[in-house]
C-alpha cells in the first residue's frame, strides 16, 4: 500500500466552524491495496458545508479508473482466498473490523460531522451503528442453514449458496459511512469482492475505509474505492460487464437511469431509492409521543434522510392542537454548528442541495399556511443552514405534498376519515415507510395492511432490528435488504440434486 498524501495545514476556521486536525491533502481512489489518483489526473472540489469553501480536491474516476478497480476486484475474486474461506475465517475479519470501527468512533464522527453537516451528536451515532452492521453479518453467516429436502432412499436436495463475483455499491451522501457499511458488510461476509463508489458530496470518511480493512487483514484487492461524480464513475461501473449486481441508494431518478443503464446485462439490482413518506395520527393517539416522534422524524439527520415522515396527516378532531404544538417545539429545535453538542440541525451538505431545499419552501409559501420556519436561521448568515420549517393545510396536489424534498421541511394535513387518510397516505408515487399513530389496535394492523410502504412504524419511531427487510415499493426502490435478504441478494443459490436409489430415466431412441 503506498500512503495518502502528506497533511495539509488546517485553514482558519471561520466564526463558529470547527475543522478536524490532521485533514488530507487529498483523497485518492484505493485500488488493488493502493491509494491512487486518476489515469487521467482529474479532481473535483470537496466543500465545507458550514462555510462552502473548498478544503480538498478528490480524484474524479472515470472508466479508466473503474476498469482497473473492477479487474483487481475481479482477479481477487478468481485467484484470492477471499471467497474460498471458511465463513467462520471470513467472520473473525469481519469482528475485527467492527472493532476498529468502534475504536475510532470519535474521529469518524468527527470527520462525518464536518464533511456532512451532521450534528455530532447524531453522527456518533452512526459510526457505532456501522460497526453493529459488520458484527451482525459477521455472526449470520456462520449461524446460516441452507435448505435440505429428502425423499429417503430415492432422493437428496441441497442449496448451495454462492459468491456472485464483483459487487458494485454505489452510496449516498446522507450519513454516509453507516451506509457504506449496510452494503460492504453483507458483500464482504458473503465471499464477494466490492467496488465502492461514494458520494462526490461526502468523500471524507469512505477514505478512512482502506486503512480499517487493511489492519482487519482483508486480502488485497477484495475492497477498491473509486471516487467520481455518479454520471463517470458510476455510470462505468453500473455498465461494466464483470459486475454482475449493483447495489444503489439514492434518489429515484438516478435509480431509474441505472435501471436502464444496466438491463442490457441482466445485472442483479437492489436499489433505495427516494421517500415521501406519511406519519398518520388518529385522535386516539398519544398525541404529545406523537408530536415528538413526528419532531424527530423529519428533523433529524437535517431533515436529510429517506425515510423522514415528511408528511403529517393528523385527524380533524385534533388537528388544530396537533399544529400548535408541533409548530411551537419546531420553533425550539435548535440549529447550529455540526460540531456543536447542542445542535439538533446542523448544516445541509452542499450549496447545490441548500439552494433546492430553500426553492421548495419558497413554493410551500404559495400552497400551504407557513407555521414555523421558513427561512435562514438568525445568526447564521453563511453556510448551508435553513431553520425547521412546517406548513399547515397543505394540500394532496401540492407539490410539498408529493415531491421529496430531503430537509427540515413538513407538510401537515388533515384528514376526517380512514379512508380519506389512507388515500392521502398511499396517494404519492413513492413508498418507503409509513408511520402510524393509535391506540385502536385492529385499525392499526388494519392500516398497516393496507398502506403502500416497505417499512411501517406503530406508535414508534424508526427502530428498526438488523434481521428485518429494509426497502420500499413504487418508485421508492427494488428489491429489499437486510438479514437474510441481504445474503439473497450477494449469493447465488444453487441447487444440487443426487439420487439414491435406483435412477429412473424415460428411454429414448432403444430397439
């Protein structure tokens, strides 16, 4: 392994803005156990979400660059001992690299929370739930039993599950190492070999990526990085013939491309893809458990998460409460700087990203009753920072009622019947989660039944177990990951049929 360059001097911090020690001068691709810059040399910009001013400059893959990542991946899956071990040999790495994870919880935390605009508090959080995912995989695949099937002294069945070959995972910029970690865990644990394309936004801590796997004694070649915007590296790696499944998560759009791009190969997809997803709350529910689980859902991570309950469908009876309340504790979530332990909402990611979330409030000014919120914070004068904002009345064509928007931003809007709320429930294109608030217990099995959602929450908020299926349906995503659905999706179940008995064929073309 050759190193990264040397450190680059830290830049003057401006008013309130936290800067990490021992930054990079540079983030370069890792390919076959070395860091490397681009065949062509090209970099992009990487910004500082608090201050948008550049602080690195990444290698921009290209084709060149995912060729030669995809041939390691690919020469380490035929030649390397990585899809030959034991599961139990390729478990014990898998442990140690949640070990090394947790060790460092602090400075990726750190790292995340400066790259993204994460509070830090949250990304914390999200560096110990990155190491869980390796420990889960890392147990499931020497606790997993395939299939058997007998007929006694005739016939024995048996599934034989296989690495497929080179996975390519493509991951967003929300929280972006924990969701690095859902996609390398399960690939790595099964036998396969990975490239990883991050996101051009949050490059930071999938570099710190190579050093962790180096030190856990994952085999050269089974991991490569290629940095790059999604439209080159990404596009060359959704359409290179020697990846034959691509694991995605993103926006629907993007989902839409790869899907196209990679049908041609008949590749394996499983993509998460955007959310617009319902919070309903009855009249019978708690309402205050209520309003702070529906605070919390679209609030945290800055609003910048998948399955936020960015619409609030509440009934009638307690509709005008339900707004005060809600409007009135939106008013106190507390916006600040991300390194702040304080801070509730920190900075949103990228300027490109701030300047969409601000264009859709603008908009639900003219479509719905502004309650909260609704433009910069005071005291906040640069950077990527919008305050919670919440409209009332909102209505079912609005378009902050059925397009994502992917910050603090809530649309609430009343509801008279059940029936009304689940067709204002169900009546987006997308269906990640749904979230049901109250205490009729038949209703709410009823409506968990009937709501068009992957995911469905019960007077809960987001907690989710690991064995659990993550994924939605319409245009949020194909396909579901998570516990076995995960070792699913990066094996190849084969089946193996042996007589027993005497073998009885038809005969054909006998005198």
């Amino acid at each position: 392994m050759t190193d990264t360059a040397t450190i680059a001097p830290v830049p003057g911090p401006a008013d309130g803005r936290h800067v990490p020690a021992d930054l990079p001068a540079r983030i370069q691709h890792y390919i076959d156990g070395e860091f490397v810059d681009s065949a062509d040399g090209d970099t992009f910009d990487v910004l500082d979400p608090v201050s948008n001013e550049v602080y690195l400059q990444a290698a921009a893959g290209k084709k060149a660059d995912v060729d030669r990542a995809v041939a390691a991946a690919r020469r380490a899956f035929t030649e390397g001992p990585w899809p030959r071990m034991l599961p139990r040999e390729r478990s014990r790495i898998l442990h140690r690299i949640a070990d090394i994870v947790e060790s460092r919880d602090a400075r990726l935390a750190e790292l995340e929370s400066f790259d993204s605009g994460l509070p830090i508090t949250q990304a914390l959080g999200q560096a110990r739930r990155a190491a869980e995912n390796f420990r889960f995989f890392a147990d499931l695949i020497v606790a997993q039993a395939d299939d058997t099937y007998k007929v006694p002294g005739r016939q024995i069945n048996y599934v034989n599950r296989k690495p497929i070959g080179v996975a390519g995972l493509i991951t967003p910029w929300n929280t972006p190492f924990m969701l690095e970690s859902w996609k390398l865990g399960p690939a790595l644990a099964t036998g396969n070999t990975v490239v990883l394309k991050p996101a051009e936004f949050t490059p930071l801590s999938a570099s710190l990526w190579a050093g962790i796997f180096e030190e856990a004694g994952l085999p050269r070649g089974v991991f490569n990085l290629v940095n790059g915007l999604g439209e080159d590296a990404g596009d060359a790696l959704v359409k290179h013939p020697d990846v034959p499944l691509i694991s995605f998560t993103g926006e629907s759009s993007t989902g839409q491309l790869i899907f196209g791009n990679a049908a041609p190969f008949l590749k394996g997809l499983s993509m998460e893809l955007g959310g617009k997803s319902p919070a309903v709350v009855f009249a019978d529910a708690d309402l205050d458990a209520a309003v702070d689980a529906t605070i919390f859902g679209v609030f945290s991570l800055n609003g910048e998460r998948c399955t936020a309950g960015s619409r609030i469908l509440v009934e009638r009876a307690i509709y005008d409460e339900f707004v005060e309340k809600y409007a009135a504790q939106a008013k106190r979530v507390k916006v600040g700087y991300p390194h702040d332990p304080k801070t509730e909402v920190g900075a949103l990611v990228h300027p490109e990203h701030y300047d969409k979330v601000v264009s859709y409030i603008e908009i639900g000014k003219t479509e719905g009753r502004l309650v909260a919120g609704g433009g910069r914070p005071e005291g906040f004068d640069t950077g990527n920072f919008v305050e919670p904002t919440v409209f009332a009345d909102v209505p079912a064509d609005a378009r902050i009622f059925q397009e994502e928007i992917f910050g603090p931003v809530v649309a609430i809007t009343p509801f008279d019947t059940e029936e009304e709320a689940l067709a204002l429930a169900n009546g987006v294109k997308y269906g990640l989660a749904a979230y049901i608030w109250t205490n009729d217990l038949k209703r709410a099995h009823n409506f968990a039944q009937a709501v068009e959602a992957g995911m469905v929450w019960l007077n809960s908020n987001n907690v989710r177990d690991l064995r659990t299926p993550f994924g939605g349906v319409k245009a949020s995503g194909l396909g579901h990951e998570g516990g076995y659905r995960s070792i699913d999706f990066y094996t190849d179940s084969q089946a193996v049929h042996i007589t027993l008995g005497e073998v009885h064929n038809p005969t054909f073309g006998k005198q």
